[in-house]
C-alpha cells in the first residue's frame, strides 16, 4: 500500500477583528427546530457539523475534553482538509476559530464565527466565514464569491433539516 504524506499549508492566525477586515465574509442566519441546548450538543459532539449533511465529509477533534480556547481538530470537505484551533468559546452560546494550516494552498487567512441564540421555541443560528485568499487567487476567488457562498450556506441549510427532522 503507498502511503501519500499529506502537504499542508500554514495559514495566518485571525481573531475577532478578521470579520471586519476581510475581502471576504459571508453570513448566514436560519431558525432551528430545536432549543439551543441541543443546537450547541450537536456543534460539539463527535459528529458535529458532519452530522447535519454531506457538506462536512469528516471532523476529529484532536483535543481532549472539555472543549474550550485553544481546541483544536480537522475538518474535510471534499478532497481538502484543514486544521482549525478555537480562539473564542462561549460554553453554550458559541465558539469561533481560524484555520491554522490547510492541505489546498488557497487561503491567506480563514475563520469562522457561530452563534447561537434563543429564538421563541426554536435557535437563530447565527454563522460567518471570512476569507482571504492566497494572492493568486484572489482575482478568481473574486469571481467564484458568489457560489462559494452559496457552497457554504448549503451547510446552514444542512442544519435547518436536521433540527426539522428531529
């Protein structure tokens, strides 16, 4: 059996600020079925967001329990992985992170920000991905923005599913 060594990419770590300064930041935000307590279990479960469709193909955390700043795992999406560690984590309302190396050379800088908040009996699931490529890709990046958000939202649509159908 050949074994491949997967080549990763390091990435520039981002914080909160990232949101506001990125050329790229989509947002999304849908009602959830489900009460947040439930909503949060799921986001940090051994599935996680893997569990909610086929957009999130794999996720390991590789930090032990309890989750919290610092936490680290990888997540796949088709044939690209990518490692992301937790720089906020708000126990039952919230977590974001940055990817920290990646095994497709694309991205400068990347994180992620989600929410979660009571909304009548049901979640509003608040969630955003700001990017900024490689400079080589930003031209198409720039042209390709629009279905790389409409890619993404499929998993907050993922999610809305799941919760209905529970």
């Amino acid at each position: 059996m050949l074994h491949v060594m997967t080549r990763w990419s390091a990435l520039e770590p981002a914080d909160a600020g990232f949101f506001d300064t990125a050329p790229h930041v989509f947002r999304y935000q849908k009602h959830f079925d489900a009460p947040p307590e439930r909503v949060w279990e799921s986001l940090q479960s051994d599935e996680s967001l893997s569990a909610w469709g086929a957009t999130v193909g794999s996720l390991t955390w590789t930090s032990p329990r309890p989750f919290g700043v610092g936490t680290t795992r990888e997540v796949g999406t088709g044939p690209a992985r990518v490692h992301e560690r937790f720089y906020r984590w708000d126990e039952g309302s919230g977590y974001a992170f940055y990817v920290y190396e990646a095994n497709v050379p694309l991205f400068r800088r990347f994180a992620e920000d989600y929410r979660v908040e009571p909304d009548g009996a049901g979640t509003r699931f608040t969630w955003a991905v700001a990017i900024e490529p490689v400079r080589l890709a930003r031209l198409p990046f720039a042209l390709l923005a629009p279905v790389v958000k409409a890619g993404f939202g499929r998993m907050a649509a993922d999610g809305q599913k799941y919760f209905a159908a529970r």
